[in-house]
C-alpha cells in the first residue's frame, strides 16, 4: 500500500457542506455532514454498501435534494441548481455510455447539446480521447468495447465538458483486478493532467489510499473520520475506522496511572505506552487499541528476556504465507490472539509452530480509540 | 454461447425436431394460405368461383377505382391518428409505470382491460356515441341539444376513438418493455452531461426505446388500419376502409381474387408506412445508430 | 402529481365504458340513458333463455379448451426449441412464429378460407380451432420466450450429469421448472380464443362461436340483451384469467410449504 499522498495544491473549496442531512420516508440515509471538497485534489468516500456515501454523491450531481443542511459551490447556494446546469460531470458505475451512439458521439454529447460549432466538437473530442487513449477507436460502437475501454470513455465523456468537479461511483467495480490497478494509475495521471477535483466513491480500502488526497471514511449515514490515507491508516479515531482500513489487532484496554502525556494502558495484552494519544483521556477510562500486524515483531523466546511493556510473551498457533508476506498467530497466556506480519523471507521460515515467542511493538505503532 | 462440438451438434438436432411441429403447422396453416392468396390475386373469379388465369386485371380494376383509393385513405386516416393517439396517450403511463411506481398494480389493470373483451368494447362504445346513446340523451335531457348530435357515431371519429380504446393496452405494453431497456442512469448521465428534460428525451429516450416507439405505432397502425369489425359497426358510410372491402369480397361478393389483390396492395400500403416513418425518424435524428460526425476513411472498421 | 392524476384518467378510460355496460345489462328499462331506472336480472334470464346463446357459448368454451391444448402442446415444444436452435434456425423461427400477430386478423381469415376452400375442408369448429391456434400460438411462445431465455441450461446438463436420461431431465427438471410459465401461456390462449371474433367470421360453419353470435346480434340490433350477453362472455373470460392466477397463488404456497417443510 502506497503511504504516498498527492500534495494538497489549492486548499480553496470548491463544494462546501454545511449539516446536511438526506431522508428517504422515514430512514435517515445521512446526517451531519460537514465537508469541504478542495480544490484540485482527490477526495474519497469510502465506507461499506449503504453508508450514504452514493447518496452524498448523488447530492453533489443534483439527481437527490438533501432534507436539510446547506450545499455550496464556490460559495453560491447550489441546492436549487437541476444537475444539467451544474458544473459537474459523473462517471457512473455502469458506465451509462449511450448504446445508441458511437465512442466519438457520446464524447461529444454534452458539446453539442451547448451547440458548439463541430470543430471544435471534433478538437475537443480528439483531445479527450488521446487522453485516455482510446483515439483509434473514435467510430466503435459501445457494445463492441470492453470493461475498461467503456471506463475510458465514460471518463472522457465527462471531462469533455470540463467540469469543475468530477464524480466518479464506484467506476472500478465492473473491471477485473489487473485492469483496475492499471486504471487507478491512469486516473492519477488524468487527475494530474487536467487538474479536475475528483469526487471517488468506493468500498474498497486499496483503492481509497492509492488514489486519494484526501479519505471521508463513512458510516450509518455519518461521517466516520476524514482525513490522509496516513492519517486514516496509522490514526483510527474509532473501532470502526481501525478494523475498515487494513488488517489490525484489537484489543480491549483501560487507561491507568495519570491521564496525561505519559498514560499507561493496561489490558489483555498488558501494559502499553503509545506515543499519540487522543486529548482528554481520564483515568480508569475504558478503551480499544489497534496495533496493524505488521508493527508486531516477534523473536525466540529463549534469546533475551520478555519486554516489559508494549510487549507479550505468546505460542505460535499458526503460520500463514501468503505470497510475499508470512502472518503468524500467536496466541498469549490469557487466550488472546494476536497477528504478526513479516515480510516473506526467501529461505525456510525462522519460526515454527508452537514455538514460544515474544511479541514486540512500539508506542508508534499502538492507536488508542476511544469510539 | 460456446459448445463442445459433439453435444452442439445433438443439441442444434434436438432444437430442430422440437421446433418442427409448431414449424410444419404455421407453413401449412399460414405461409401455404398467403402463397394461396397470392396466386389467387392473380386469378379471376366471381360469386365464389375461381378460374386459374393469370391475370393483373384484380390489381389494375383495384388501382383504377376511386372507391379503393377513398376506402385506402380512410383505412391509412384511422390507422394513423388511432396509433398517434395511442401512443400519445400510453407514453405517460408506460413512463409512470417504468420509473415512477415499483407496483404492478397498474400493469395488472391495463392487462385485464386487454383482455375484456373485443366485441364488448366495439358494443360499449356503440352504447355511448349512439344517437339515442348515453352522451346523446344526457345532453338532449339537459336540454343542451334539440337534436341527437350526428357525427358522433357512423364517423371515422367513433372508429378512432374505439381502435383507440382497443389497441391502447397493447401499445402501452410495447412502450413499456421499451422504456425498461432504458435505466434510470442514462437519463441521469444525459441530464449530468447538460440535457434539460427535452433534450434527453429526444437525444436519449427516443433513439433508445426506438424499436418500442416505432414498433407500437406500427402495429397499433396496422391492426387498426386493417380492422374491419370496428367501421361495419361504428363508421357509417364515411369509415368505409379497405379492410371492410376486402371483407365484404370474401364474405358477400364472392369476389376472392379481387378481395385478395386488395388484401396485397393494403400489405404494400403498410410497407410503405413503414418506410415513411422509419425515414422520417432518421431524417429527425431520433433513429439509434446514426453518426453526427464525419467518420474519416481511415477510421472505418469492416 | 400531475402524472399520477394523469395515470388514474388513462384508467377511467379504459374501464368506464365497461362499467357502462355492465351498468346497463342490470337496468329494469330498454333504455340506454340516464336517469337509472332500477335493478333487474331480465336481461339476463333472456339470454339464458336463449337456445342459441347457450350452444354459442358451449361452441365457444370446446373450441377455446382445444385451441389452448393444441397451441400448449406446440408452443411447450417451441419453447424447448428456441435455446437449442442454431443461431440462423432461430431468427427464422422467430419470424416465423411472430408473423401471423404481425399482420391484421383479417389476412389470416381470408388466407385459412381459402386454403380451406382449395383443400375442400368443410368449415366447422375444427376449422375455428385451428384459426384460434395459429392467432394464439404467437402470443403463447412470446409470452414463454422470456422465461425460457433466463432458464438456466446448466440445469438440464446438470441433472444429465447426475445420471438423468433426457426424458427424466425434462419431467423432473425442465417441466416442473417451466409449468407455471406454461399454464399461464395456456390460460392467455384459451382467453384469447374465448374473445376471437376477427378471423373467425371468415372459418367459422353452421355451429356459431359466441362473439360470432354477439356479432350478428349487433349487427340486427340495439338491445339490452347484447348487454346482457357481453357481460356474461367478458365474465367469463375474466374468470378463466383470475382463476389461472389463483391457481399459481396457491401453486406457489404449496411449493412454499413443501420447501419450508423440508428445512
């Protein structure tokens, strides 16, 4: 997974939502959404099936009206603009390319409808297909595309009217695997190219953090966390935030001796210290801790002494290579659980199974999560 | 659809022999009768018998008759305006019934009026236009009219109004099952891409569901154009169509060939239509398939 | 809503001039106006009374019962065509067998009288029957096409694979899967039959079908007793419609019940 974010150019907005709230009947598809779409970077709205995130996005395209709440563009009041006259184009999930008309034609729909003289129809188009390499095929009907070549002229349908925001739903979901990573790739690039705010909504975490600036994690409607990839990554600020992205270890833990910078954990995993703590931590206060399996190290138990804190003794209960990777379970005296990641060594395995380890981590790698 | 060879080769042999019966009926009973028809158009008969001459005269006499051609634009006026009005009248609900109700509670009523009852509906109708019918007697009792108002019944407007009554069912499930190929997201990408609702009507619905659209209208325009119950019944001299000529040369005349050479050129007069309105949808640009841009040579695939 | 509003007009109109007639077949006067005069069966004891009308509608039901038979019978076996034709047999088979729908009814009447003509077959119910069927058989085999499109080939080629002969698969597999499809084509041809007017004027013989006596009794006169006898027929032919769809309600509960009892 890649840790690198794309620099934030432009921290001026160009979406801006302020309480805002969508119902259907009586379900609450969102609530308290307050959220700034900057421009020029990536934003995502990751979260799983019916978190509201398509619905959010439906909100910024015009096809759903928000119950409540205020929605901005560029400072100007947007809620009563019908989607045809927003400054803003979709790719959607399944494409939606006009069966009825050629790749060259439904590249230039949204152009003629401005009544565009048709050179510059055609130079606009031809440049939007170069784009995204698909000018050989400007006369192919959309049936006769496949998966990712329907993907690159949907793509290039939208940004021909070059919007200001580009929302794309879910646009990988159709694509087979090796395909799909060859597309977020070329996304960055025509991100990069263009220089379009990209709106992604996804449910698949790889894809939140190679793509994105920015990450609106989603649930029930609300908004989980927002911030980096990293951010995200290495600071959960719930339960729900650490288990979504990225494999993790959760443990159960209460805060003990002093509530402040220097706090001790004390749990099933023993005493820990972390070096980030959330403010306002009490003493006696119940909470979780997250440590990702590839922060965990783990050696022979016969060789020096058990650590003292953020630390365990632990049985090795099982070993799973998984290509270039090897998790290991390690099971401690009280039961619990924990996973270690390593990479994959090229020779035989140092650790066999039920051997007795010790279990290592740093005060980086524990989040403390207090929701 | 890929098969391995020896079982394709069973399977296509299967399909064949069960396809065979429904095959040999509907040559016998329906492609054997029209070459029949065909030949006798070319023979000559009178009350009920048939000469094997070959012979235009059926084809000439028909074409040189002012009563055929009246007959022939009558038949074309309510075949028209009864397709015009049906699937004018059926595209709201077909619409509503698409994308604005997840029930099936409309589609079940349409069905059950479908099927109740071609006749009664013809009678139901008499019952209403008649000059001594509901609409005639209300308004004479409520003093509105002296007289029964005459044009209301024996009219081309009271066979179009009930082939309308008729057909409507039929053309709303044609539109239907058209507007179901068109999702929701095609709409939205044509309103997302700038269209207000007019022109992703036009540039979307339109050349999408063309094959419903121009499909009911031509089938609500043959059945009514060819119906010949509906203007015995309700269109008085002036509704006079070729349909019922051709009906009355098989069942009273006894003029077969004749009745059969008009049944032809009533058959050409519906392939004729058929041009004129594919043509004019593409003259419109509402046909699927055209090309708004000049397509260079070398950009041409075979 | 405008279209809503709009929705329940289409409605009105496709089922007021209906209710008209049914109104009317109960009217105690001849009258075919406003104001009501009250309630009566007399229209209807008539009818009954009415030696023609009684033979009509048995005419009617023998033939509506063998059309729907016959056109089941072929039509099963088109339907269990269609996913095995090769690619050029089908569309022609599909023209085929759209064709007759295609085309005015009155083309297919006079075509079928001439042939019987030419053959010198006697025009009698038999000849109604087989003009039924070549109308009902194209509405059949679309109705069915759909269901037979999504059938799941693997299926058959599964219980082959377990050991099934082809007969077996078909009464084990293939039919218990596609009945209800069936029944229902079945039903929608013995409707349609019941209501056929257009084609059957040119083959029908002495014996009347009953909208062929409805027919000629429009054809005489304005008179309540047509009411009378529209409503009965329409009834009729409604009633098949409704039990056909009770009948799969309470299919589908059985197999409900027989799965749950399973588990």
């Amino acid at each position: 997974m890649s840790t690198q974010t794309l620099p934030v150019p432009d921290r001026t907005s160009i979406i801006s939502m302020q309480g805002l709230e969508k119902k259907f009947g009586t379900f609450t598809a969102l609530r308290d959404i307050d959220l700034d779409v900057r421009e020029g970077e990536i934003l995502t709205f990751l979260g799983p099936s019916g978190c509201g995130k398509t619905t959010l996005m439906r909100i910024i395209a015009g096809f759903e009206d928000p119950t409540a709440g205020s929605l901005q563009l560029r400072g100007a009041d947007m809620r009563r603009l019908p989607p045809e006259k927003r400054p803003i184009n979709m790719v959607f999930q399944r494409y939606a390319l006009f069966p009825h008309l050629d790749v060259f034609d439904n590249v230039a729909f949204g152009l003629r409808l401005k009544n565009w003289p048709a050179a510059r129809i055609n130079e606009r188009v031809g440049r939007m297909l170069k784009m995204v390499q698909m000018d050989t095929m400007a006369t192919r009907w959309i049936h006769e595309l496949s998966g990712g070549q329907s993907q690159r002229v949907a793509l290039a349908r939208a940004l021909a009217n070059e919007p200001q925001l580009l929302l794309l739903d879910e646009p990988l979901a159709a694509l087979d695997l090796k395909i799909r990573h060859h597309m977020l790739s070329e996304l960055k690039r025509i991100q990069r190219e263009t220089g379009t705010t990209f709106v992604y909504v996804t449910h698949d975490q790889d894809e939140a953090m190679i793509l994105s600036s920015r990450i609106v994690l989603m649930n029930h409607g609300r908004i989980e966390q927002l911030g980096t990839p990293d951010e995200l990554y290495f600071h959960p600020v719930s339960l729900f935030a650490a288990k979504f992205l990225g494999e993790t270890n959760i443990l159960p833990a209460e805060v003990r001796s002093g509530a402040g910078d220097d706090a001790v954990l004390e749990g099933l995993a023993g005493r820990m210290r972390a070096s980030h703590l959330p403010k306002g931590l009490a003493d006696g206060q119940k909470v979780h801790v997250s440590i990702r399996p590839e922060t965990v190290s783990l050696s022979d138990s016969t060789v020096g002494t058990a650590p003292e804190i953020n630390g365990a003794l632990a049985e090795i209960t099982q070993i799973q290579p998984i290509g270039s990777r090897v998790v290991y379970t390690a099971r401690l005296d009280n039961g619990t659980e924990m996973r270690s990641q390593t990479v994959r060594p090229p020779d035989a395995l140092p650790l066999a199974m039920g051997q007795k380890v010790h279990l290592k981590w740093s005060e980086a790698a524990v989040a403390v999560l207090t929701a | 659809m890929r098969w391995s060879f020896p079982s394709f080769d069973r399977r296509q042999r299967s399909g064949l022999a069960l396809a065979a019966p429904t095959a040999v009926f509907l040559v016998i009973f329906f492609v054997v009768p029209a070459a029949v028809l065909l030949v006798y158009s070319f023979w000559i008969s009178r009350s009920f018998q048939i000469t094997p001459t070959l012979t235009l005269s059926n084809y000439l006499r028909a074409l040189g008759n002012a009563g055929m051609w009246l007959s022939m634009w009558n038949g074309v006026w309510i075949g028209a305006w009864t397709a015009v009005f049906s699937v004018a009248l059926s595209f709201p609900v077909a619409w509503y019934i698409a994308y604005r109700t997840r029930s099936n509670a409309i589609l079940y009523a349409v069905l059950l009026s479908w099927f109740s009852s071609y006749l009664v509906r013809i009678y139901a109708w008499r019952t209403i236009l008649g000059t001594s019918g509901l609409i005639n007697s209300t308004l004479m009792q409520l003093g509105m009219i002296d007289q029964p108002l005459s044009f209301l019944i024996f009219s081309r407007t009271a066979v179009i109004v009930t082939l309308v009554h008729l057909f409507v069912p039929f053309t709303l499930l044609l539109l239907l099952s058209a507007l179901r190929n068109v999702r929701t997201d095609y709409l939205e990408a044509a309103r997302d891409l700038g269209a207000s609702w007019r022109q992703s009507f036009l540039r979307v619905v339109v050349p999408m569901a063309y094959k419903g659209i121009v499909g009911s209208f031509m089938f609500t325009f043959i059945l009514a154009a060819g119906d010949f119950i509906s203007p015995q019944l309700l269109g008085g001299r002036e509704g006079v169509t070729t349909g019922l000529l051709i009906s009355n040369q098989f069942r009273q005349t006894g003029n077969w060939s004749f009745g059969a050479a008009l049944a032809f050129i009533l058959l050409g007069v519906f392939l004729f239509a058929y041009f004129l309105v594919a043509q004019s949808m593409r003259l419109g640009r509402l046909s699927p398939g055209l090309r708004f841009h000049p397509t260079l040579p070398t950009q041409e695939k075979a | 809503m405008v279209l809503r509003t709009y929705v329940w007009l289409y409605l009105l109109f496709l089922f007021g001039p209906l209710a008209v007639i049914t109104l009317f077949a109960f009217h105690s006067s001849p009258a075919l106006s406003f104001p009501f005069e009250g309630f009566s069966l007399k229209w209807f004891r008539a009818i009954l009374d009415d030696p023609q009308f009684l033979a009509a509608l048995k005419n009617s039901t023998i033939v509506a019962v063998a059309a729907s038979v016959l056109t089941g019978i072929l039509g099963t076996l088109a339907a269990l065509a269609l996913p095995r034709l090769p690619k050029r047999s089908l569309a022609t088979f599909n023209m085929l067998t759209f064709a007759p729908i295609a085309l005015p009814g009155l083309f297919l009447g006079i075509a079928l009288l001439a042939l019987f003509e030419r053959l010198g077959i006697y025009r009698s119910l038999w000849t109604v029957t087989i003009a039924h069927t070549l109308f009902t058989l194209p509405f059949f085999i679309e109705t069915v096409r759909s269901r037979v499109a999504y059938f799941d080939a693997s299926l058959e080629e599964a219980a082959r694979d377990l050991g099934a002969t082809p007969v077996q698969t078909f009464r084990l597999v293939t039919l218990p899967i596609l009945f209800p499809t069936l029944m229902g084509g079945m039903l929608l041809s013995f409707a349609l039959s019941f209501d056929e007017v257009v084609i059957t004027v040119f083959v029908v013989g002495e014996k009347n079908t009953l909208p062929f006596y409805i027919l000629s009794m429009m054809r005489r006169t304005v008179n309540p007793t047509i009411n009378a006898a529209s409503v009965l027929a329409m009834g009729l032919s409604l009633a098949s419609l409704l039990l056909g769809g009770l009948f799969f309600l309470m299919q589908r509960r059985r197999a409900q019940a027989r799965r749950a009892e399973n588990e």
